[in-house]
C-alpha cells in the first residue's frame, strides 16, 4: 500500500491539522483534505515508500500536474530509499556550496526546512561516541562525550584501559578494552532509548575476545532465567553468530533470532541492530560487517503483546539485572566506535557506512 501525504501552498496562517514549512502546508491529521482545508488547494504527494521526498514551493503557480491544472508545489524523490541517495538529491538540487554528506548530516534538514522545502527524510546520526577521537574520550576517565549532541555515556567497572593498534595504514588507532565486569551505561534519553514510537540503528565497532561465552553487546532490562517480571532485550554474540533476545514482562516466554554467519574472534566487527517502531511491525534486522556472509533477518519484538517499553538505560557490554549489581554475560574485547541513527538504515547504508569505516580502521 502506498504511503501518500496531502500538500498545499498556503501563504497565510498555518492551517488547523497540518504542518506548515515556508509557504508549504502538509496535512497531518485524517481530515477530508479534498474539501479544501484553509481555502486552498491540495494535492496528494509521491508515494515515499519508493524513495525520499522533498517539496518545494513554485510562487509563480506554473507548475504543471498531470491533470493539466497547474499547481505552486513541485515534488522531487530519490530513485532508491537510502540516504546516499537523498544527498545526492539535495546537492543536485544546488540550494547552497556545502556539498552535504554523512559528516553533517544534522544540518541538512533545518537548512531545507529554513528555506522553505519539506522533507520525509530525517537526519542521521544522533549519538555518536569514538574512541578514536579526543573529542569524544580523552583517554582518562569514565566519561565518554557524545559528538552529536548531549547524550554523553559513562564507563561503569574499574577493570578497562585505554589500547591502541595499528591498521594496514600505518595508522594508531584508540579503542576502549574492557575486561568483564565493565560496560558503557548510555543515557536514558529518546534520542539513545528504542521504543514503539521511534525506530534506532545501533552500529558497534568491536573486536571481542571471549566468543565462547556468548558475551552481551548491548541490553537494556533483560534478565534471562532470573526475575521473570523483567521484561527487555539483548543483542549479543552466541554460539559464534549475532544474537537477539527479548523477554516479556512477568512471563518466561523468551523469544530469540540469530543470523547464520559465524563471527571470527580476535577480529574487529562491524556489528549492526535495527529495531523499534511501528512501521511494518517493527521489524528487526541484524548484521555482521557487510559483505562477508551477510545475513538479514527479520524479527517483530516489538508488538504490543510481546514487548514493555523500558525506561531505563541502554547497557554495552554487559546485561544488568534488577538486583541492581548482577552483571551477566560481560564483554571482553575492544571497541572503537558505537553509532546510533534515529531510523532503519538500509542494506546498502548499512554496506556503505562499514566500507567507509573499514578503510580507516582495518
């Protein structure tokens, strides 16, 4: 079924029901918009399940329309549904000199909306802690500082050090080792935290060392074959894949997928969760790297009847139970980088962004 939206120049105040970008108003409530809402004229958008939209108003009203009624919106939409794509688009589009691109992404969308364009696409990457950047963990401490904004994280557990290696570049790269026991706590904030309204992509930069112990990636609440009023989730390695755990609250259901490549210890990782949100279910998919064996799989734990929506923190590393000072299944490894994207990264997003880290890491 096609996703559509109603579109309409208006140049006076914003009408009740809609969002008004510029002189672009966008329906957004299930209100009969062929009734002309606001005294003017609408019209239904692209279909954006089949790429990202932007619309952008037309003042001279020659717009052309395939009922040979001209209109004051024209639309553009990218040929795939990924964000490579969508900035191609946008810099085809020569709205400004600054070529934008996965490193500020989070300015793109105010600058179409401040002048005047509207967009189904969202920014990208809204958490961001590296530490290969100084910036980011200085090498001392248990703050680890969020490069994106304010979500800033902190190692919990005294045995971890700070280590680097060098790539085939000749390159020293900075990374966190932790020895069990200790784990990253990230903020309980909704831009960090999944939940039914929201959809996140969680992207780990890590080289574990303990495979055979089936070692926690990242959690939050999920407590397996103990406290079973706790419900949550877990990503972890086990058995030598990527692992996805969910448990429902106040039950012993226990529901897991896992993809069918194997992980090689010893070795630096890309490794990536979907998940969260309404759309299709809130689906799941997992992947190792991106090439080499790569799995999707599909899973929908995010359902009403099967998931409680936590709040509380995100773990890495570790899972904590409610006893309040249980860890089970630590980390023991090294790890660079941990990314979250506020939606669903595509396939070949998910293949781009491991490509453009792996020339700098390995």
């Amino acid at each position: 079924m096609a996703t559509t939206r109603p579109f309409a120049y208006n140049t006076g105040s914003t009408i009740s029901g809609t969002i008004q970008i510029g002189d672009i108003a966008v329906g957004d409530t299930d209100q009969d918009y062929s009734s002309s809402p606001g005294g003017v004229k609408w019209w239904m958008g692209p279909d954006e399940d089949l790429g990202y939209v932007i619309a952008a108003p037309v003042p001279e009203g020659d717009q052309p329309t395939p009922v040979e009624v001209d209109a004051y919106i024209q639309f553009y939409r990218t040929s795939e549904k990924t964000d490579q794509k969508f900035f191609e688009l946008v810099n085809s589009l020569n709205l400004t000199a600054t070529t934008f691109n996965f490193d500020n992404d989070n300015l793109l969308k105010p600058f179409l909306n401040n002048n005047g364009y509207w967009t189904n696409w969202s920014p990208l990457l809204i958490a961001h802690y590296n530490f290969n950047d100084t910036n980011s963990y200085p090498g001392t401490g248990t703050d680890v500082y969020d490069l994106k904004g304010n979500s800033d994280a902190t190692i919990t557990g005294a045995s971890f050090s700070y280590e680097s290696f060098t790539n085939t570049n000749g390159d020293t790269i900075n990374t966190l080792y932790i020895s069990g026991g200790t784990g990253i706590v990230l903020p309980n904030t909704e831009e960090v935290v999944p939940s039914t309204a929201n959809t996140k992509t969680y992207v780990f930069w890590i080289k574990p060392d303990n495979i055979s112990d089936n070692p926690i990636i990242l959690s939050q609440g999920f407590t397996e074959n103990l406290y079973y009023d706790r419900s949550g989730f877990k990503f972890q390695f086990y058995f030598n894949r990527l692992y996805r755990g969910f448990k429902k609250a106040n039950s012993n259901s226990i529901a897991t997928v896992s993809t069918s490549n194997t992980i090689i210890s010893n070795n630096y990782r890309m490794c990536t969760i979907t998940l969260g949100g309404e759309e299709v279910g809130g689906q799941l998919k997992m992947y190792q790297n991106a090439i080499d064996g790569l799995a999707n799989l599909y899973f929908t734990p995010f359902s009403d009847e099967d998931y409680e929506v936590l709040n509380t923190p995100l773990y890495v590393g570790y899972t904590y139970n409610n006893t309040g000072n249980n860890i089970n299944n630590p980390l023991k490894g090294n790890i660079i980088e941990i990314l979250i994207y506020n939606k669903k990264l595509s396939p070949q997003d998910v293949s781009q962004l491991y490509y453009e880290k792996y020339v700098t890491y390995l």
